[in-house]
C-alpha cells in the first residue's frame, strides 16, 4: 500500500550529539566494511546522529549566506 506524503506524520528527531566523538585519525583506523547487517532498526537516537552526519547543520552561514553542511559540496566550500 503506497500512503501518500501528504498523510505521512512527521517525526520528531532528538538533537545530534556534538561531543563523545573521536578523533580523525581514531575514526579512520576503525574504520571497516561490515556485510553481516543486523535487521534491528535504528534508534531515533542512531538516526538522528546518521542523517546529520550525511546533511546536518554545523556552522550557522556558509557560503552564500546559507547554513553550513556537514557534507561537502561544490556551493558550500571554503574560499
């Protein structure tokens, strides 16, 4: 059954963590490819954390007087 958006409830997302990360270098030595994925879904917590990693906001005015991503882009680099 396909729900059209207009009908779709918006949810409510805790704010991102900002702290209790690590370092660069800490994260890149973790890092590793997992094929064996776990068919629990996210936490709103987790979410929140994962769609602000690939979108979120992490400065107030990036170029053209936007908010700054987290991800990178062509109209949202430094000059």
């Amino acid at each position: 059954m396909i729900v059209p958006v207009t009908q779709l409830a918006a949810i409510e997302l805790p704010s991102p963590s900002e702290s209790g990360g690590c370092s660069v270098y800490e994260a890149l030595v973790r890092r590793q490819t997992t094929r064996d994925i776990a068919s629990l879904p996210l936490t709103l917590v987790q979410l929140s954390q994962l769609l602000w990693a690939a979108c979120g906001v992490n400065r107030q005015t990036g170029p053209f007087r936007a908010p700054g991503r987290t991800a990178a882009s062509a109209s949202n680099s430094k000059r």
